[in-house]
C-alpha cells in the first residue's frame, strides 16, 4: 500500500510538474555566473511548492473559506506582471547586453521563483485536491513527503538542462527575450484556463 502511494506520487508530480523544468531552466539561464543561483532557486522552488501543497491541503480538509477555488487563476497576475517588468526592463535596456553582463548573469530573487512556482500551481491544486480527497490523511502525508523530495530532483533537472553547452548558448542569447515571453505566456495561460476576468 505505502509502495503504490510512493509510486502514484511519483508519477502525479512528474505529470503535474514537468512544465516546471523550462521556467527553472531560464531562471538557471538568467542566473548564470551569479554565486548562490542554484540555492535561491531551489529555496524559491521549495517555498513555492510548499505554499502549494498547503492549500491543497487546506483546501481538501474543506478550508475552502481561506482559499475559494474561484480564486485560484488570479494567481496568473504573479508571473504576468513579473513578465512585463522584466519586459519593461528589457525594452529599457536595463538588461544590458555586454559581454561583462553576459558573464556576470543577473541576480535571480528566491521570492520572485516562489512567486511564479506558486502562480503556476492553480493546476497542481486542481489535481491534488481530489486526490488528497480520495485517500486517508496518511496517504497524504506519503504523497508531500514525496512531493518535497521530489522539488531538489526537479531543481537538479532544470540545472542539468540549463548548463548543457548548446542549451546554455542558447538560453544566454536569448533569455532576455524568453524569460518574460515565458512569464507573460503563463501569467495569461493560467488567467484565461481558469477563467478569471471572465475570459
């Protein structure tokens, strides 16, 4: 019973989670040559998920007063308005695109990967709610155990893909441009599947 609820785990956060591995790997991008990257990401990462599963949680113990689920999409804002900032940055050149900055990376915020990890998962939430539903409070237990373990593989993942010399060169020359293309498409992507604003 406990192996099923290992496995089953497993396979609900790769399902719920792999779109994760792209945004992590632009900010792996966007950090690049910065000391302490790699634990701000995976701090940011670890706190956003947390926020996750305490809603579910809450939610699926029928707190649903604190958190409607009406109220989910609107968490879209997050990365959306992230996205334009950094596209406003960009269009003003504060991004610059010299050599030295290049090498240097920017500064990647804990909070700003919590932010987007939590706004981006309105659909973890959606998921995990009926599953946490449908099993007893241990199963639960089992499942965020798992889930947390799982965040550091996740993390890890992402880096691996983000230093791959081919992946990196692009991600180098580019993350400018997708780093709030990617935001903004997800800000609106979780904002119109959810309904909110009535779209």
């Amino acid at each position: 019973m406990i192996l099923s609820s290992i496995l089953q785990a497993i396979g609900l956060f790769l399902v719920t989670n792999i779109d994760d591995i792209i945004v992590l790997s632009l900010f792996f991008g966007r950090g690049a040559g910065q000391r302490g990257t790699t634990t701000r990401i995976l701090i940011g990462q670890y706190l956003g998920f947390v926020g996750i599963l305490g809603a579910a949680v809450l939610i699926s113990l029928g707190a649903g007063a604190f958190l409607p689920p009406e109220v989910i999409p609107y968490f879209g804002l997050i990365p959306l308005g992230l996205g334009l900032w950094a596209a406003w940055q960009t269009w003003r050149g504060d991004d610059d695109d010299d050599d030295d900055a290049k090498i240097e990376g920017k500064n990647v915020a804990a909070w700003t990967v919590a932010g987007v990890t939590f706004a981006n998962g309105g659909d973890n939430i959606g998921v995990y709610v009926p599953v946490f539903l449908s099993v007893g409070p241990g199963a639960v237990i089992a499942y965020c155990l798992v889930f947390l373990a799982l965040v550091a593989v996740l993390v890890g993942l992402a880096k691996f893909v983000a230093t791959r010399r081919p992946i990196a060169e692009v991600l180098e020359r580019w993350e400018h441009i997708l780093f709030p293309l990617v935001l903004i498409g997800l800000g609106v992507f979780i904002l119109v599947s959810g309904g909110a604003f009535g779209l």
